[in-house]
C-alpha cells in the first residue's frame, strides 16, 4: 500500500516519476486566469488566520460544507475562525474521491509542512500551526513560496488599476502582476443590472453611450486603456456561447430594451452579443492579446439564495445546453472580420472536450504555435478525471506538446497547488504512453515536453517574457 499523498502522489510508473520529479517539479507558475484581488498584493495583505486564506471567498469549499450539512453562519456568517475552520475540517473526511481533498492536504503540506490528514479530531492543532507559521508571510512571500512569476487577475472595464500601477512601480515587487479584460457586464445585455452598468461605463470614458456603436467605441477606449497599463488578455464569460447574424438593427432593438430594464428577446440579444464580441475580438487581435472565451454555466440557480447572498457564492452547476455550436461560427467571424486573435476556449460541460479540440484545429495558422488553445479542464471538471479526460482529447485530436497549460481560477494565495495536482497528472499519463509502448523514451524529449507545458508554453503565448 502507497503512503498517503506521498511525494510520488498520482505518479505509478518509474517514468511518471522521473518526469515529475526532474522537469515538471521545479518549474515555475504562471497563472494566466485567476481571481485574486490585486489589492492584496499592492498592499501585501497578512493573514490573521488560515480560515481568511482558506476559506474567505471559497465557493468551492462552501458548497461542501453545506453538502455536509453544515449551517450558513459557520459557512460564510461572522461565526468565529476557528469554529469555521473546525466545521470544514469536520467535512473533510468524507470528501474522498473529490479533488478537494487532495487540494486541501497539498495546500497544507506546502504551505506549512503539514502531513497529517486534517479532521475534526485535530483540527485545532492543525489551525494553530498554521496560523503560527502563516505569521511568517504575507501575500507576496505566499507566492514565492509557490515559485510563482506572474499572475492575470480578472477585471472590469471599468477599473481604474490603480492596484496594478501601485505593484508595477513598485520595485521590490518582481512577480509580474497583470490585469485581464472582463467585458461580461458590457457584453451580457439579458442579465440585471446591464442599464446601470452602461451608465457607469459611460462616466468612466466621458461620453454618453446611446447606442451600440457607442457601447463598442467604450470598450475599444477602456482595452486601450488597459493595454497601455500591461494587459496581454481578455477573458469573456458567457452562460452559453452564442452565434447570431451580427445584425445591427436587432442589436440596437436589444440595447433599447435593455436601457429601458426590459430583458431583450434572445435572438436581439445573440445579434447585439456577437456584434460586440466580434469589435472586441478584432481589436485583440490587433493588440497581439490572448482571447479567452468561458461558457456552459447554469448560474444563480438557487433564487431565494441568491437574493441573500449574490453571484458566486456556490449556486452555480453545469449548462447542458452550452452553444458549443456556435463557437465554429463565432471564430468565422472573426476571420473574416480580418480579427482572429490568439484564443483560449473552455466550456465547463465535458461533453464539449472533443467539438473545443477539432474547432480549434479548423483555425489554426499565420504561423503561431497553438493558435486556438483548448483549455484546461475547468471548475467542475478541475479534478482528475476531468484533467485526463481534457488532455486525453486534446492529445487525441489536437496537439498535447504545444498546450499552455493549467491555471488556478481561484481567490486563494494557497490555490497554486492546483499547478502541481496537474503536474502530477499530466507527467502520469506521458508515463503511461512512454512505458507502454505508445512514445519513444526519449529522456530529452519528454522533458522539454513536460516543461514547455508546465511554463514555456504560456510564457511564449501571452507573451510575459519571463526570463
């Protein structure tokens, strides 16, 4: 019997290991897709416990606590943080199977060199060791820790970045900190709140924005904006990937609705989204940006929740309705608007895998490596199954060797062990191929393989330049 998650976890073949161990070990983490809130680093935040790292915007873990049946204070009320702590921990044991608690136990073992199984019975033990060693460390010295060089969080067109400014004149602060462009609330016209949000945006670039024309010259100024601020990225988030004829006069009948607090008919509002989304793909591509589109989620499903509680807070799950569709149409489009820029493709429904892989293939070209990328597996499928599943098509259809990677989409300065639990995987299966016959063993080969997936691949492709 192997050891529990011991330091070769996941790897069952002398090669899985050696790649492990001598490449994919000792790379560093670029985190191209995450949400950690950029004030924290400017200002260096320290924790005052593990529960605020741990558990602190973590609807990941709140949806297993309540799963565990635990109430709603201990979960994300002012219930004390140690209390909160001791409920998780006591949910934790019965998480087998689940990615989470291999998350949980790694995070633990390289954040405080913990390796103990965490449960109710030493789950004051375990909180005050790790409040004691995470006195040793702020934000900033977290991501060291982790071997971390550069970060995209996620941002609305709307910010100023003064968080980022204040890192990227800081010169104690070598991790490059980078925000993405997150136009979703410019670009979602069906969902609450689209008025008033346009109305923002308006004071934001100093014009009135009456009409769809004007939405789209707002974007263009604030990618502008961005760009000039050290933006390689833009991230789309959508419930469904649509395609419609990018009519004007159906967008501008959606936009008047919309104005109005009126939600357009979807095929308006399809024709204003893909509209918008084609001017900003074409200006990605112009800028040498990186397109990422994310879709196939039922959010907000639980309403009474919802109403208390707010966007993601552990009520979303999996569209089967997703539109994967529309994404060959969507990227026609944007060739033949001359505005295919570089993309990154995630749908969260599983059953998307293999039409994300060849669609990509249908618009590879003018010379870049991996031109269109099929994501990481993401969210619902961030455990190992669905990391194999993902790489599996990707490597049946596509190319494995030229793939930028995972990536944390997480709030957590702990999240960056989601990089290894890949690393681990990835280098499982290659050891798999190599040990069956499948591919040559060909030491120097499969390195640069592991390593370029790990890091080079996406330091080239976003262009960080990190050396």
């Amino acid at each position: 019997m192997k050891k529990f998650m011991d330091e070769d976890f996941l790897l069952s073949t002398e090669t899985a290991r050696w790649l492990y161990h001598e490449a994919a070990e000792g790379m560093p983490i670029i985190d191209y897709h995450c949400h950690i809130n950029p004030q924290e680093i400017a200002e260096d935040r320290k924790f005052e416990n593990i529960t605020q790292v741990w558990l602190g915007g973590d609807h990941y873990k709140w949806r297993q606590m309540r799963f565990g049946g635990k109430p709603e204070e201990v979960i994300t009320g002012d219930t004390d943080p140690r209390e909160k702590f001791r409920a998780f921990a006591s949910v934790l044991p019965k998480l087998i199977g689940n990615p989470m608690y291999h998350w949980s136990h790694l995070e633990l073992q390289r954040g405080f060199g913990i390796t103990e199984p965490l449960s109710e019975k030493n789950a004051d033990e375990i909180y005050d060791k790790c409040n004691e060693i995470l006195a040793q460390y702020s934000a900033r010295e977290l991501m060291r820790k982790f071997h971390v060089k550069a970060i995209c969080t996620t941002d609305d067109p709307c910010d100023d970045l003064h968080w980022h400014e204040v890192i990227r004149e800081d010169e104690t602060m070598e991790i490059q900190v980078r925000p993405a462009f997150r136009p979703d609330k410019a670009v979602n016209i069906e969902k609450a709140g689209y008025a008033e949000y346009i109305r923002k945006l308006s004071g934001v670039c100093g014009f009135e924005i009456k009409n769809v024309e004007d939405v789209v010259k707002a974007l263009l100024v604030r990618i502008d904006y961005f760009a000039e601020r050290g933006c390689l990225c833009a991230d789309h988030g959508l419930d469904y990937c649509m395609y419609a004829v990018p009519d004007m006069e159906e967008a501008e009948e959606a936009f008047a609705a919309a104005m109005k607090g009126e939600r357009p008919e979807k095929a308006q509002a399809d024709a204003y989204k893909t509209l918008v989304t084609i001017a900003c793909a074409k200006k990605y591509a112009d800028l040498n940006w990186v397109m990422q589109i994310h879709f196939g989620c039922l959010r907000d499903n639980n309403k009474p929740q919802f109403a208390k509680m707010g966007p993601d807070t552990g009520y979303d799950a999996v569209n089967s309705q997703s539109g994967v569709e529309n994404v060959a149409p969507l990227l026609n489009a944007f060739a033949e608007n001359e505005g295919l820029p570089k993309m990154i493709l995630y749908s969260l429904n599983p059953n998307d895998n293999t039409a994300l892989v060849t669609i990509a293939a249908c618009f590879q070209g003018d010379g870049i490596v991996g031109r269109v990328q099929h994501g990481s597996a993401w969210w619902f499928n961030d455990n190992r199954s669905g990391m194999r599943s993902q790489l599996t098509e990707l490597a049946n259809n596509g190319m494995l060797g030229c793939f930028v990677g995972m990536l944390t989409d997480s709030r957590s300065f702990l999240s960056y062990t989601r990089h290894e639990y890949f690393r681990r995987i990835l280098c499982e299966m290659i050891g798999e191929w190599v040990e069956s016959g499948q591919y040559p063993d060909d030491k120097e080969q499969l390195k640069k393989l592991v390593e370029d997936i790990c890091f080079h691949n996406t330091n080239t492709f976003f262009g960080f330049e990190v050396l």
